[in-house]
C-alpha cells in the first residue's frame, strides 16, 4: 500500500450463501478467462472485461493498483466447486475521508441475474461499513450500461449526477459516467431490503 493509504483495506476472504471474495491473484488467470467466455463478455463495449489474452496483464494491473492503495480486486468464486464465476473491486480508495467505490465487477453469464450480485454486494458493503467504517460507499458506470444503473439503484444507491465526457470505452468513443454513492446512515435500511430481495420465496 501507499503512504497515503497504509492499508485501509487489508486482505480478506468474505463469505456467504456458497459464494467467496477472496484476492485476486495470478492463479485466478485460467478461472477468469473461463468466466469471461461464457457469454464473451470482453465483446460489450460497455465493460471492462478482458479479453482472453489480456487476461494475465488485467491481473497484474489489479494488483499494482493494490500496492499503490487505489484498488483491491477480489476473484468471485463458487464456494462448492472453487469454480471462479467473475471479479469485483473496492477502488477509488480514499481513506482519509473513508470513501471507497464497487466497481471493475463483471460476471459469467450464467450466474448474472442469479443470486450472486446480490451477496457479493451485501459482502463489500458489510465490509466497506461494518467492518472499515466507510462513510461513504459510490459507484460509477456508463451512461449507456442500463443494466448496471437499474442494478445499483436496486442496491439502494442515490445518482449523484454525470460527469460528461469522463472516460474512454474499449472500442476507443468517450463515455459519460453516471455516478451512484450510499452513506453509512442509509445501509440498514438499504442491508434490509437486499436482505429480502434476495432471500425471499421465487
């Protein structure tokens, strides 16, 4: 970790309901190129999945951005199997406010609208809240991702606003980012309700 952020957020292995978060390392490569190509997820131009070669440089990225102290990615695995099922990332790390961000997530196809987002997310926020005493916990995604948006606000995350011409999509256009935050006061209520959502009879 930086100077800035002597390790605000420690490693750690989160678990629940047969799904664990735990550090993204380099033995996760095959796992995520495996969960990446179902559904060629790296073909959206609105995600940043790798492609199968990028796979390696992806995770080597992550993990210097976690020695700098900006990002700890986690590999979403199946507890069961020890099948990885995608990734997902505390970034934007500002411990001097207690503020992180949920992003770089993405998921294998089969399991996307499942019961999985929804207990990775309660891990992270139980974790940026509970456990690292965040304020504040954001999110950000691209003006034309729906998906993502309808699925943070399902979270309980309040739109902040778009920052217009924020950022670079893989296939080179710029994107606006809609941006997305929830406070340590609204997660037991919001912790409720995605308590029910997910739990409740189909």
């Amino acid at each position: 970790m930086s100077p800035q952020a002597p390790g605000f957020v420690q490693p750690v292995v989160l678990h629940d309901r047969g799904i664990r978060l735990e550090p993204l390392a380099l033995d996760h490569e095959a796992g995520l190129k495996a969960a990446a190509a179902d559904g060629e997820l790296w073909r959206l131009r609105i995600t940043s999945v790798p492609e199968p070669e990028n796979t390696r440089a992806y995770i080597e990225t992550a993990l210097t951005m976690r020695e700098q102290g900006h990002r700890f990615a986690f590999a979403v695995v199946e507890d069961s199997t020890g099948t990885v099922l995608g990734s997902t990332s505390f970034h934007d790390i500002l411990p001097e406010v207690k503020r992180v961000e949920i992003g770089y997530t993405w998921y294998a196809k089969r399991v996307q609208r499942s019961h999985v987002n929804t207990t990775c997310k309660l891990l992270m926020m139980g974790h940026a809240f509970d456990t690292l005493g965040c304020h504040v916990v954001g999110w950000r995604t691209d003006n034309f991702n729906f998906a993502s948006q309808a699925a943070i606000e399902r979270l309980g995350a309040r739109k902040d606003g778009v920052i217009r011409g924020h950022a670079l999509r893989r296939d080179g256009t710029i994107r606006d980012t809609v941006m997305y935050s929830m406070r340590a006061g609204e997660w037991p209520e919001a912790r409720a309700q995605l308590l029910y959502l997910r739990d409740r009879p189909r």
